[in-house]
C-alpha cells in the first residue's frame, strides 16, 4: 500500500490512524537500537493525536490532507517541546519553543510528528558519522553509512519507521542518504519551501524537503510544505501545482531529458551502469533522450564549501553560550570547528573579496551554464552520488568525504529543484538516479519518477 492509498484508507476509517501510529512505534521500538535513526519520540502526543483525528473521521468531520500520516523531522528543524539538538553537544539541552513554519502546516493538515531524527553535527556532512549521538546505520546496506547529513531520515523511510520524512538539503544532504538507503528524496526549487524554524547551515543554500518510500508520499508532503510565507523573504509566491495530480503518469511522451558527460565521468563506472537501466527506462516512457555537456564541474566544490564555511561560520555566533547552550567552539566535532575556523579566516577583513567575492562569481557562473543546460531540455538525469557509501568508522579525508557531494552541490548552488529514486543496486548496494529540472519545474521531475516507478 502506498502512501496515499494510506491515507485514503485511514480517511474513510478502514485503518486509524491511532493503528497507523502504533504500527510505526512497534517497528521503532523493536529496530531503533540497531538503526539509530530517531533521536527522540514523542510517542504520547503523537497517540493523543491520532485519537483526536479518528473522532473527527467517526464523527463526519473534515480532516486534513494528510490526515493520521506519521512523520519523522530531521533534528535540525525547531517542534515545539522537542529536543532541537541539531545532533550537536553544543544544543543538547535545547527544547524547541515553537513549530517550524513546516511543522506548522504538517500538524495544521492532521500529520502527525512522531519524532526528530538523528543527522550529522549541524548538517555538516555526508555520513551521518558526526552526529554527537553516533552514527545511524543504513537499513539497506548494515554496516555502512546512511548518507548524509539526513541520515536518520533516509534510514527511517528504509527501515519504515515512518511515512514520511522531513530533511533539509544544502548540498545534498536529502540526496545523497535517500540514494544511499534506497529510498526517494526531494529537494524542492529554493524558495518553494520556508526556512522558518530550521537552524541554518549556509542559507544561501539550505532548502528543506520530503523523503518517502513511494513518490505519492513525497507529493503529497509537497502540497503542504511549498508555499509562500511572508515571514521569510526567500520564499517564492507562485502559482503551485498539485503535485499529486502526475502520480499515476506512466508516460514521458513529449519530455525531453539529457545525460551529462562530466557527471558520468567522474562517477564509478558500475554505479554508471545502474543508473543508465533507469534512464533507459524513461526512454522506454516516452522521454527523448539527449546529451548536454557542463564545463565547470571542477569548479563546483571548491564554490560550495567556501560559501558553506563562510555563511556557517556567521550562523553559528550565536551559539555563544549565552542564549542557547554551550559555546559551539568549546564542544563541537572537528568537522563543525573547521567550517569555523576557516570561515572565520576568510570572513577576515584582509581576506574579503578575495575569496567569498570570488566564490559567488563563481556561482553565478555555474548558475548561469546550469539554466542554460536546461534550456532546451526539460531535465538532466544521472547519478546522484558517484561512489558507494564506506563502512561505518572508516577514515576518510575531509577531501574525500566531500567528494560524495560533486553531483549534489550543483542543484544548490544553481537553486534548482533536484530529486533522487533508487537506480538499482551495486553490490546491493543501494544507489540513486538524480534528476534535476528549471527552477519551478519541480512537477517534472515528480511526473518523471512517478513513471520510473511505475513501469518498475
Ligand atoms: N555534505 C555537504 C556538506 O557537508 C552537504 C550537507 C547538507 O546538504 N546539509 O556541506
């Protein structure tokens, strides 16, 4: 059964949603050991919900839209009475005092929060491996990591915990874990979604967004989350679609979709291989096929992590010790101390303009040649992580954990929408296939997946 299937069947009251709570609390309790995937539930209001959701559906009364649906938010995004830890000591005692702008609208339309999931210190990170509260695991691949930094949200959609997922995504942090577990995740236009409520990383960059097992869940989070919210400026006042109404596409006649040589290069050749059986199979959808070429792929992590550093160091000042919690510096993990320091280095005033200034040049050229690519296409499909994910504790260099992220960083960096679906598996192995699309042509890629997974 799928996620809307769900719902429907718990809105004319053949499954409640009390059930639907319980069910997940069991698979939680029984797995969440193991998996590590939620830092913290909160079972007893989620139970009470769900009684108040089935009364009005006893009584004849209107529901929301994602009436008795159970989520799971990643531990960076402020609910109310929760530990907001964003998985750092820094935060560890820091109890949310109000609902996220998406939190708001999820509880406002009966969805139903169970709790907030673990992820990488402050979403700096591509493993799930720097959370203060250890690692997750990735329920399709045990002993290796998750993906990050949503880890804990992939793993839970993996290890169906939940129905859906809340994440946030700064340079494929909802990504880069869905490929990895086997599961879809959406990063919507930036924009499309409001940042209230959510602990920034690089704001410039961050968009939050769904995970979930079938497209349906993710489609239906989305008619939800995307809106306008005039409380933050970022956000766009557009003309949004239901993006439920492509689910049941089973054909990409008229879509016209490109294949990238720089992102097949730099990505291992059997994970290539996988994600072109998906590609073939949009072919076999309708969709014509092309190929585009991107001449600054090289230039793309060195603009990302520069403006990462930069734009987390200012974010971070106020973990001073004084409002919330502990000074940051005094008991982060390393990773989060080197976005610091050396975003405090380049933030120096003898260094300004010559790297930050470059940077967003930089960006606006990668901005530039990405609109263009997608000019005359409707998407750019590929993989969305070019290698397999490591055992949980191998070392890695910091160079070569960002090397996970040279597909993903683009859709930020360009504000573009970007969804990942299982591809297949390597070694049986997970992985995902990436598809990216203009900005507010994040219906496309919706309609796209929804072929791929129904012709599967
Ligand atoms: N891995 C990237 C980083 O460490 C992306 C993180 C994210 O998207 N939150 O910055």
């Amino acid at each position: 059964m799928n996620v809307i299937e769900k719902l429907n069947s718990i809105k004319t009251g053949e499954i409640t949603a009390k059930e639907n709570v319980e069910s997940f609390i069991k698979v939680i309790d029984e797995n969440n050991e193991e998996i590590n995937a939620f830092l913290e539930l909160n079972k007893e209001n989620a139970l009470k919900q769900a009684k108040a959701i089935d009364e009005k559906i006893a009584n004849g009364k209107k529901v929301g839209s994602l009436a008795g649906l159970v989520f799971g938010v990643k531990a960076n995004i402020n609910v109310e009475d929760l530990i907001v830890s964003a998985a750092s000591k820094t935060l560890e005692n820091y109890i949310g005092s109000y609902n996220a702008s998406v939190v708001e609208k999820i509880i406002a339309e009966d969805g139903i929060i169970i709790g907030l999931l673990n992820m990488d210190e402050f979403a700096a990170g591509s493993s799930t491996e720097t959370s203060y509260f250890g690692p997750t695991q990735n329920p399709a691949a045990i002993g290796r990591i998750p993906g990050g930094s949503s880890g804990g949200s992939a793993a839970a959609i993996a290890a169906k915990m939940c129905d859906i997922s809340i994440g946030s995504d700064t340079g494929g942090s909802i990504r880069n874990p869905a490929s990895h577990c086997g599961v879809i995740g959406f990063k919507p236009t930036y924009g499309a979604v409001s940042r209230q409520g959510l602990l920034d990383l690089s704001m410039s960059l961050d968009q939050i967004g769904p995970l979930a097992n079938d497209v349906s869940g993710i489609a239906l989070a989305l008619n939800t989350i995307v809106d306008y919210d005039e409380t933050e400026c970022t956000t766009l006042n557009w003309d949004k679609p239901d993006f439920t109404s492509v689910i049941e596409d089973n054909s990409l006649e008229n879509m016209k979709i490109a294949i990238c040589k720089e992102f097949i290069d730099v990505t291992d050749d059997e994970i290539n291989k996988t994600v072109n059986k998906a590609i073939n199979k949009l072919v076999d959808g309708g969709a014509e096929l092309v190929e585009v070429s991107f001449d600054y792929i090289d230039l793309c992590l060195p603009t990302y992590y520069l403006i990462n550093y930069v734009e987390f160091f200012s974010a971070t000042r106020k973990y001073d010790g004084r409002d919330y919690g502990y000074r940051i510096e005094e008991v982060c993990g390393d990773e989060v101390l080197r976005r610091i320091k050396i975003g405090s280095h380049i933030a120096q005033a003898e260094f300004s303009g010559k790297y930050y200034k470059q940077a967003l040049k930089a960006r606006s050229v990668i901005r530039n040649e990405i609109n263009s690519m997608l000019e005359n296409v409707d998407l750019i499909v590929g993989p969305t992580v070019p290698k397999l994910p490591h055992k949980i504790g191998e070392k890695l260099t910091p160079m070569e954990m960002y090397a996970y992220d040279i597909l993903t960083v683009i859709a930020n960096l360009a504000g573009i929408p970007a969804g990942s679906i299982k591809a297949g598996e390597v070694d049986n192995i997970p992985v995902g296939l990436q598809l990216q699309a203009k900005p507010l042509d994040d219906l496309k890629i919706i309609k796209a997946m929804s072929v791929l997974q129904n012709t599967q």
